[in-house]
C-alpha cells in the first residue's frame, strides 16, 4: 500500500494497525520517502522458510555438529 505523508499524519493509528499486515509505503512529492512495517515479520518469515529443512531422522544436535564441520 501506497500513501501521502499527509494522509499518514492524519490517519497515524489506522496505519499503524494495517502496518501489521502489510507494508505501507510513505510518499512525498510522488516519491517513495519511507516504508512502514512489522519489524518482527521478517522473523516469521525466515522460520516458516525453515520448516522441513532438517530431515526428520536428523536431531537437532547432530545438524549443529555438521553445520560446524565435526561430522
């Protein structure tokens, strides 16, 4: 979503709360001057990517072991 700094100014709260959803692009002048987002969504998206990596016959101490070269 795309929206006028002014429009931002005015309407903080309902922003703020879409902001949860979806990332709000502030503009100025017809140009793109700041971005609105979850901070923590990246974080969500990086462990749902991770699911199903591991194979399920693997423990969670023998992958650390072979991420850091001792198998």
């Amino acid at each position: 979503m795309s929206i006028t700094a002014t429009e931002l100014k005015q309407n903080l709260g309902k922003y703020l709360i879409l902001s949860l959803t979806e990332d709000i692009f502030i503009t100025k002048n017809g140009k793109i001057v700041a971005k609105l987002s979850n901070p923590y969504q990246t974080r969500v998206e990086t462990a749902t990517s991770l699911f199903g990596v591991l194979p399920n016959d693997m423990t969670l101490d023998e992958a650390r072991a072979e991420r850091l070269g001792a198998i």
